[in-house]
C-alpha cells in the first residue's frame, strides 16, 4: 500500500506486533491499518490471535516486540484507560453489566469520570436517540433483552466520542433484525468519521458491511482482501487454510446398524449467551466415526450435554440408543444404555481436581466396570481399573492415588478418554479429544478411536480441529448458531463448503465463488 | 505499589491438617492476651480453662456429655457443607426434635416400656428431619437459599418451643413455671457412670461418627456427596442428581440435629423447658469445620470445644471470668481458623503494576 503525500495517516496502525504466551505464539508479526471512517473486518477460526490483538489494542496486553501508531504517532498503551483516553471503545463480546442495577448505574460505572446522573441520563437519551438504539436509562439491566443489553455497552461507548470502535463478536447474541440495526448504526458511525473494527467470523456480515479485511490464521495475517471483491467461500478457504487437504484419510469403515439416532432434538439455551439447539438430526452407525465441526460456541456443548443426558430432552425419542428411547434419561441412564461421553471441560466436568485417578475412574465408570456394590465402592476394583487406564493409555503420573489436578492437561485428557473407551460404550460422544495433547499422545487417542469403531461402536466426534475430523470421520457435519447441517461423507465435501457451513453460509452453491475468485 | 492475594501453587497436604492444631495454638495465645487484658492472670485462667475440668471424673464426662451432641449435629452438618449444602439452622432442628421426642414421652408419661425411648428417638429424628425438610424443598424447588431459611427456622423453632411450654405442655402442677412434666424414668436415657450425668447417647453419638465416617468415605452415596461439592459440573456429568443431595443432606443434618435434642430432653434435662440448648447446633459449625469436615476430625473437634464451655464455665467458677468471653474465645478459634485456612490457600504479595517496554 503505497500512501501519497496527502493521504492522512491511518488512525491506527499495528507493525510487526508479537505476543508469545508458554508454548504458544498467539500474534507473529501482525501489521495492519485501520483508516479513518472505516469499517475493518478483523476475521479468524478461534484460536486465531484476535482476541489477543484486540487486548493488545485496548491495552489490556502488552505486545512483547512491535510498534503500534495512532494517527501516524508512536504510543504505548499501557491499559484500557489509556486507550479510551486515545479515544479507543470497547463492545466486548460477553457483556459485563450489573444485573441489579440502572441503565444509567451501569454506564456510569463504565466512565472514568462520570457526571452527574441526570446529566447523564439526559446523555444517554441523545445518544441512543440519535442513533436509532432506543434505551431507557431508568430501565433496570435484568428486565432487558440481550440487545438490549448490547445497546447499553455501545451507547457506553458512544458517550466517550471514541475515533476508533473495536466490536467483539457483537452479533453473536442478536436476533437477525437487531444485526440490521447495529450495522445501520455502524454505517453511520463511520460515515461520521470514527472508524471501526468489526471482529467476527462470520463471513457474511463482513461482506456486507466492511471494505476492507485481515483474516488472522495460527496468530499470522494470513491476507488483506476486500470482502466487497471477495465471496464468503474464498474468505473461508483463507480463514481455515488450504493445507488441510493433505491429511491421510483413514480406510473406508465397515458400518453396520444405527446405533445412535437423533431426531428433532430442540434445546432452549440454558443462559443469555448460550446456544439453542434447533432441530437437530442424525445418525451414527456401528463401526462409523461422525464428525461435527463448528466455530466454538455454536452448540457443540450444548449438544454435548444433550446427548450426554446433563440437560433432558423433550421427547423420549429425540434420542435412541440402540433403539431405545433415552432422551428423557439421565446421564447414568444412558451410560447403562451403552452411551458414554468424553465433555469438553477436563477439570471440574470430566474429571474432578481435587480427587485422585481412583476416584476419577468411578466417576463415571462406577456401573459399567461394577465398581459398586452394595452401595459400597470396591476399592481393589476401582484401582486395578485407574492402573488399567494409566498402563492402556500411558498416562505419565506417579500413581493412581495421585490428584487429577496434579495431571498435565494431556495427560489428564488421556486418562478422561481412556476411562470412557475402556467401559467398552457402544456409543461414544467425544468432545475435542485430543485438545493440548501432544502429537504422540494424539495419534494414540485416535488410533484408540479407530479401534473402538472397529470393534461395532458408534463413535460421535465434536471438535474445532479440522485437520483431526477430517482424518477421522466418514461422515462430516457442521454446527452453526444450534442448527446442525446433514452429515454428509467427509470424502465429498471440500474445504470451501465445510467453510461455508462454519461460517454460516447455508445453502450456497460454492461454484460461484469458485468464479468470484477468478475476477 | 498494592497487596495481591495470589492462590499457591501446590498447598502441602501436611498443613490442611496441621493448621487446625497451629489455630488452636494461636487462639490460646490471642486468649491469654485477652485474659490479660481484661485483668485475669493468663496462666491460671488458661489452667482452669483448659486443665482442671480434665482432672475430675466428674469433668471428664460433663466433657463428653457436652461433645456428644456437638459431635452428632457436626457430622450431619459436615456431609451438607461437603456438598455446598449450607443448613446453619441445627438449632432449630434440634428444637424441634426435642419437642417431637418430648411430646411423644409426656404422651406416654404412663407407660413404663423398653420401647418408649426408641420411639422417642424415632419422633426426635422426624421432628429435625421435618423442620429441615422446608430448607430442602424451597432450595430444589425455588432455589431459595437455604442458609436464610434454615437460619430464620431457627428463631420459629425457638418461639414454637415457649409457645408449647407456655401453654398446651406446661406442667399443671408446675406452680406456672414454663416447662412441662418431668419425663417418665422409661423415657430417660440409662446412665453411663454413676454420680454424673454421663448417658448412652455418647455411645450412639460415637456409633454415628463412626458411621458417619464409613458412609463419606466408602459408599457410592458419600462419593456422591463429595462430588457434587467439588465440581458440580462432574457431578451433572456423572449423572449424580444435586438435588437428591440436598434432600439427602439436609435430612441427614436435621435428622442427627432432632436426635440430639432428644438427647438433651431425655437426658440431662428431663422435660421440655425454653431452652434446651445452649447453641449446640451454631458451635457444631465451628466444629465441623475445625475438624475438617472429617468424621474422626469432627469428633477431637467437638471435645475441644466441649472443653472450651466447661472450661468457661470453670473459669467463671474459679476466677470470676465472664460468661462473655467463653464466647469471645470460641468466635477467636473460628476467626483464626478461617484466617490460617486462607493462608494456606493464598499468598499476600507486595505488587508494583506491571510496566511494559515502550
């Protein structure tokens, strides 16, 4: 980009910016531009680098190398306060309001220098008036919707007359006709001047709404495009990488009845920020491996706990098991039935902290390994089954009397997937199996899988990690926003349209994007 | 430059234990200063404190009459507090099973039968395990804080209690005292040794501490327990029903809270009177904590302070201390006791806000 004499220096301007945590690299060199009266679309799977990005921005993080420019001037920004001072506003994707209080409490709260509340009542009023967000500052936060609510954080940061507005995820709580609102508001926002930087990934939004992108893969800007000369598929295949293609499939699996049968299954979300799940249908066959892919926080753990038996369905028979209706039974229920789950939380859901493996291991396996009797725990059998674990899966601690707390989060993650695949389930749900396990530790666990399929189970994998469910399953599906798309076989699927279901593209024929791309 | 309270990294197992014994320590330092200041010799208050009732047969089992049921309501209380069940409201259930055992004795004032003080034991039970049921079903069913709801029970137990022996059960040849009949010899419990109120309960007390300990520790229902106070999430994940835990734990706690007041009323006591204890269910949560939550635990913890009440009350004997500072020294125990907890846990670090490079 080659700016001429008279171009006005960007408003903000990140170079070469680094941020290393243990063992991760979550921003490598990031550069990127946001002018004045933009809208920035900062785009990226979780687990991209944006969050951190945008904490680095509102000084929330300190960058380890890198230079940040704001209107072509060198400035550290030591915390958030500095930045607003700057004149740097925040909407951050999960709200932090009080529940008990006013409209008007809470920004107020929010303001480093408040005036007084009649004032600022009267201020607020303008501001949502002025930008069509209609908020009551009397109202108390816990009688608003979750727009509502939304509209509380950006009229907070409004008020502070902000030349550059960072948005985290904003839709992801809002019904389609209050995304239409807040893009009209932002349109404008930047029609005024202030510029804007939109973080989401979905693909659509930022083709409607900004000119220009940087999509963010592995803590690296991966490109720059214009979304308006992009189509969704190509921003996908950039976002999740074309490199995935070269990951060995594993041999067609011999399938045989159905073992898991999901029909209809609706869930209403358990909080403000969770995930409905609508209608939800499939099935998984004796000796098959079904995959579901999905950004996080789509409803993979609401799903999760839905097949688990943690949140019953509706209906007795949104869930079978071998034929059997389980959706009204609970999780011991269903373990009976032959259906056992790997939760995608090790500490505190899988596996308690503070007990030893011993007790890890009649967790869940008290029924299905005869670990009771009588009411009371046969102690010799609950720690020959931790040791069967420990030795199966090579779980590297000092003992089975050791606390799982005391565990690696691999090794931990070995042991909660070994106790599940040993109970022999017919059924297994597993959530992000191999998730902060090492390459090793890895293949181990897939291979476990692949075996277990082998020997007639169904198995049922949630993950984020593409590469792994592409290796894994014979059949694909993708969760987005609780609306799970059909399976269909992983072989006739390409990146792109696994990229456009992630992103929330339903229905679109990929092939004009194919000719978009060409342009 | 500010404080910064920051978990540790790995506790050492050896202090969770050991920091009881460090906080009875430092209270009896704290105490000494206490005694001090109020103008008492130190040394020989703490002796008659802590020493002398230890000397006599008789002290030896005033000891154990006053631990027992403190040992019984903290066990009960214990297996709530590990499931996160907070029922602070023991007085009141053990009220109200010294009104049900109480009642069902001066019904059967007659009868002179072996099965008379079982059955008020039984009632004794129900009366607790009914008053903590209202905690129980307002928390399942309206996720109602059971630690108001047991704790305002406490104060309606109490008022009931004097309702009763102030009216329907107040002895008609009582020249108007407020308390009832005394009670049947049948429906007293047997005495222990001779010449001192020592009675059976301390066995069943022991039996239920021993139980206690096989329940929480060996059986599926006290694993239960353990997880869902741990990590809820586990416990959803396992299948372990929370509220099945409440009903179960609250009952527990009343049910043992309701058998110690029967044994106050069929022991030492006699008959219903306005007050049957003199906050035996509050300090049994300072001796389920003290000790751990541990049944073994609970038990040292309920003779310690079952020495502290004799011990005050000697002390008031033999050197004028007021009754007060029984009190004041009790709630010191606990103080430390929490306070040497969160250290263990955490550490108060001296912190300058992080700057980074330009």
């Amino acid at each position: 980009m080659d700016l001429g004499e008279s171009a006005p220096a960007p408003r903000l301007s990140l170079r070469g910016i680094v941020k290393r945590f243990p063992g991760v690299v979550a921003n490598d060199a990031v550069s990127l531009d946001v002018r004045q009266g933009e809208i920035h679309g900062l785009i990226g799977e979780n687990g991209a680098g944006k969050s951190t990005l945008v904490k680095i921005i509102d000084g929330v993080l300190q960058p380890d190398e890198g230079e940040i420019l704001w209107q072509g001037r060198p400035v550290t920004i030591p915390d958030p306060r500095a930045a607003r001072r700057l004149g740097i506003g925040m909407v951050f994707q999960h709200f932090s309001l009080f529940e008990a209080m006013s409209v008007v409490e809470n920004v107020a709260l929010g303001l480093d220098d408040p005036p007084p509340r009649n004032r600022l009542a009267a201020e607020i009023r303008d501001v949502a008036a002025d930008y069509g967000l209609p908020l009551d500052p009397a109202r108390d936060v816990h009688t608003l919707s979750v727009g509502e609510r939304q509209r509380i954080e950006i009229v907070r940061a409004l008020l502070q007359k902000p030349r550059l507005l960072i948005m985290d995820e904003p839709t992801s709580v809002l019904t389609p006709q209050e995304v239409e609102r807040l893009f009209a508001t932002l349109r404008r926002l930047a029609g005024e001047g202030c510029s804007i930087l939109y973080i989401s990934h979905k693909l659509q939004e930022i083709t409607a709404l900004c000119e220009r992108a940087t999509i963010l893969r592995g803590g690296k800007v991966v490109a720059a495009c214009d979304p308006r000369r992009e189509t969704a598929g190509s921003m996908a295949q950039m976002m999740i990488g074309a490199e995935l293609r070269t990951v060995a499939r594993r041999s067609g699996a011999v399938v045989g009845a159905p073992r898991l049968v999901v029909e209809g299954l609706d869930l209403p979300a358990s909080d403000p920020h969770g995930v409905a799940l609508k209608g939800i249908g499939f099935e998984v066959r004796a000796g098959e491996i079904v995959g579901i892919a999905g950004v996080a926080g789509n409803g993979q753990g609401e799903l999760e706990q839905a097949l688990a038996g943690e949140r019953p369905a509706a209906r007795p028979e949104a869930i079978r098991i071998d034929g059997r209706p389980a959706g009204r039974l609970g999780p011991d229920e269903r373990r009976a039935a032959g259906l056992c789950c790997v939760p995608e939380e090790r500490n505190g859901h899988g596996a308690v902290p503070g007990f030893t493996l011993v007790e890890n291991g009649i967790l869940s396996a008290h029924h299905r390994r005869g670990l009771v009797g009588g009411g009371l725990i046969r102690l010799r059998k609950a720690r020959a089954f931790a040791a069967e674990i420990v030795s199966a899966f090579d779980v590297r601690t000092p003992g089975v009397d050791a606390a799982a707390s005391s565990l690696s989060g691999g090794n931990l993650q070995k042991f909660v997937v070994g106790r599940e695949i040993l109970q022999g389930p017919g059924v297994l749900v597993v959530s992000q199996p191999t998730w902060g396990v090492d390459a090793g530790a890895a293949a181990a666990i897939h291979a476990a899988l692949i075996r277990l399929a082998g020997e007639g189970a169904a198995i049922l994998v949630i993950s984020q990690d593409l590469d792994e469910l592409l290796m894994l399953s014979d059949r694909l599906a993708v969760i987005n926003g609780g609306v799970l798309s059909p399976p269909r076989p992983t072989d006739a699927m390409s990146v792109e349209e696994i990229g456009l279901l992630m992103g929330g593209v339903h229905g679109v024929d990929p092939a004009p994007a194919e000719a978009a791309h060409g342009v | 430059m500010a404080f910064r309270i920051e978990p540790r990294r790995a506790p050492p197992a050896s202090l969770f234990y050991l920091t009881p014994v460090l906080a009875v320590a430092v209270t009896v330092v704290l105490g000494a200063l206490l005694f001090a200041a109020l103008g008492y010799a130190p040394g020989a208050t703490l002796y008659h404190f802590f020493v002398s009732p230890l000397t006599t047969v008789n002290g030896l089992a005033e000891l154990v009459l006053k631990a027992t049921p403190l040992a019984m309501i903290g066990v009960g209380l214990a297996a709530g507090f590990r499931a996160n069940v907070w029922n602070i409201g023991a007085e009141g259930q053990l009220t109200l099973g010294a009104i049900a055992g109480g009642m069902t004795a001066l019904e059967l004032i007659d009868v002179d039968a072996p099965w008379v003080l079982p059955l008020m034991a039984l009632a004794g039970v129900a009366g607790g395990m009914a008053w903590a049921a209202i905690p129980a079903f307002l928390k399942v069913r309206f996720d109602v804080s059971e630690i108001l709801t047991s704790l305002m029970l406490t104060y309606v137990a109490g008022l009931l209690l004097a309702l009763l022996v102030h009216g329907p059960l107040k002895d008609p040849t009582g020249y108007g005292f407020p308390q009832s009949a005394m009670f049947a010899p049948s429906a007293n419990l047997p005495m222990l040794v001779n010449g001192t109120r020592l009675n059976a309960g301390a066995l069943v007390g022991l039996a239920v501490v021993l139980g206690a300990w096989l329940v929480l520790a060996r059986t599926i229902v006290g694993f239960q327990i353990r997880v869902v106070g741990e990590a809820p999430a586990a416990a959803r994940y396992a299948g372990f029903s929370a509220p099945r835990i409440v009903w179960l734990t609250l009952l527990a706690g009343g049910g043992l809270a309701g058998l110690a007041g029967v044994f106050e009323v069929a022991g030492p006591i006699g008959q219903l009177v306005p007050s049957i204890s003199p906050g035996y269910g509050f300090t049994a949560i300072i001796v389920a904590f003290l000790g751990r939550l541990h049944p073994v635990g609970i038990l040292l913890a309920a003779l310690l302070m079952a020495l502290s009440y004799i011990g005050g009350e000697n002390a008031q004997v033999a050197v004028n201390l007021p009754r007060a500072a029984t009190g004041v020294f009790q709630g010191l125990l606990l103080f430390v006791l929490l306070a040497s907890d969160f250290l263990v846990r955490y550490r108060i670090r001296l912190a300058r806000p992080a700057r980074a490079a330009p």
